[in-house]
C-alpha cells in the first residue's frame, strides 16, 4: 500500500466516527491501525480530521476477516498486500495463545500495573468483540475453574472484578454519552459469586452501539418490571457464571418474563448450562459467547 492514499475527487468520504459506526471498529483502534501498523491511510482535512474513503472502509472489512482468522494484527498488513487466495487459510490461534498466558500470569502475581497494560493494548488493537472471544472470556472460564479449589480464590476474583469494574464502568460512562442505540439494563442473577460475565456483557453490549445502565449487585426481581418501566429499556439482559437454583430458572424467571413487556435474555454460562430447562418460555436464552449472544440481543430487540 503507498503511504498517501490516492481517490478520485469525487469519491464519497466519511468522518471517522461515521467508519466506526460501519465497522463496529471503535475511533481508538482505528488510529492504532493507521499509525503503529499502517494499515489504512485516510485523507485528512485542513484541519487534521480523519476522513474514510470506500476503499478504505473495504480494507477495514478485510482486515477484520485476518483478525478473525486468529491472525496477529502485527502480520495483516503483508496479507493485505497479497491477491486474495482462491481458498481461505484455516483459522489459526494467532498469538492468544501467549496473551491469554500473560493475562493469567499479571492475575495471579497481582500485578495491576501488568494487567492495565493488557486491557488497554488488546482494547487498542483489536476490536471489542473480538478482546472478548479470544481473550477475556477464556481466561475467565480457565479461572473459574481453578477458583473453586485453589487457595486465594476470592482475592484473585475480586481483584479482577475490582479491575475491570472499574475500566469497564469508566468505558461505559463516555460511551452511553455518546450512543444513541436502545437503552439495555444488564444485571447479576441472585447466585453469581460476581460480576465477570456481566461486565463483559455490558462491555459487548455497550461496543455495538447500546446505552447500558448496569447494576451492580442482583436486584430482587420483584423490582425489575419497575426498573424496565422507570428506565424506559428496550430489553433486560442477566447473566451468571453458576447454574442457579432450579426453581429460578424454571419457575422465577419465566414468570418474570411474562411480567416485562420487553425481552428478558439471559447470558454466560447460565444459559449453556440452563437452556434446555427454559424451553419452551419468553426467557430468551443467548447462550455463553457474549459477542454471539449480543448479536441475538439485536434480533431480539429489532423483532419487538
């Protein structure tokens, strides 16, 4: 690729958020793109602004199909310079592997400084859906299978959970200033031992566009159907780690879904685990991938 890109003058042009917006790749990335990797060469306007062309915005999608393959955002852009193969290379581990290793290696040394570097590198360079399939919800299935009997347990959770509440909550703060997508209230069902997968979920959610109001701890459910009325949400998403007890998930919630007139979904591994006890009810049952099951939310939302 030349390092000035060239299009004829009457090609259409985009501001960057506009490309965001197309792409699902946030402003921050984009610009790790441009100047770390040079993967994409925008016009710039008198005054320094972004400005996307077509072409570039077709580059975005093909990079985005590499990055899906598992392949290190540091090798892409000699891939793009190739002619397209006639067939696909298979998906590889790419270097997730080694992050996913790093990340646990910071968690158990207690090494904060180490895992903001991680959180904010991965976010930098990578799309959010893609940080959290490949990275973030891997660790925390790996963990939290080490945590039911491994001493010092609860401090390693709750560091992380005091961690990405924190970055998470900040994220969610600036972009709900900003997004104009349907309102979602994301919560915790009352036997999660903590809030990894719903800080993952609103971190998903948030990135493809949707104002998130999340709550903290588990509310009593009796109160969800004044908390859906009084927020004015499109949909309730709960998630959880643990199975939960039976009479919940067969008896409470589908009672609560009838009470709500928007869809009540639930997320992580409550929903790998619960599915079949749900069917046939109005709880929609989104599965464990949170990038997957946000895609669904959409469906779901769009569908009322």
């Amino acid at each position: 690729m030349s390092d000035k890109a060239t299009h004829p003058a009457d090609t259409p042009l985009y501001p960057i958020r506009e490309v965001s917006r197309l792409t699902g790749v946030n402003s921050v990335t984009l610009r790790a793109w441009e100047r770390r990797y040079g993967l994409i060469r925008p016009r710039r306007t008198p005054k320094g602004h972004r400005l996307y062309a077509r072409d570039d915005i077709d580059r975005i999608e093909r990079i985005l199909q590499w990055l899906n393959r598992g392949v290190p955002v540091s090798q892409v852009r000699e891939l793009l310079e190739q002619p397209e193969p006639v067939e696909s290379p298979a998906p590889s581990a790419g270097d997730w592997p080694s992050q996913r290793h790093q990340l646990v290696a910071a968690l158990e040394a207690f090494d904060l400084p180490r895992l903001e570097i991680l959180f904010n590198q991965s976010l930098a360079l990578y799309p959010v859906t893609t940080c959290v399939a490949e990275l973030w919800q891997p660790v925390i299935r790996e963990r939290e299978e080490h945590w039911d009997d491994q001493l010092g347990a609860l401090l390693q959770r709750r560091t992380l959970e005091a961690f990405l509440r924190t970055r998470i909550g900040t994220r969610l703060y600036h972009a709900n200033q900003t997004a104009t997508g349907p309102l979602v209230l994301i919560g915790q069902l009352p036997e999660d031992p903590g809030p990894l997968w719903m800080l993952l979920a609103a971190l998903t959610a948030s990135d493809d566009g949707y104002r998130v109001q999340l709550f903290d701890a588990p509310l009593p459910f009796s109160e969800l159907p004044l908390a859906m009325e009084r927020f004015h949400a499109s949909a309730l998403l709960l998630a959880s780690g643990k199975a939960e007890r039976a009479d919940l998930i067969r008896r409470q919630l589908p009672r609560l879904a009838e009470q709500l007139d928007a869809p009540l979904a639930l997320c992580g591994p409550v929903a790998r685990i619960r599915a079949s006890d749900l069917d046939p009810s109005r709880v929609e049952v989104l599965g464990d991938d949170l990038p997957q099951a946000i895609a669904r939310l959409g469906s779901l939302i769009r569908d009322r």
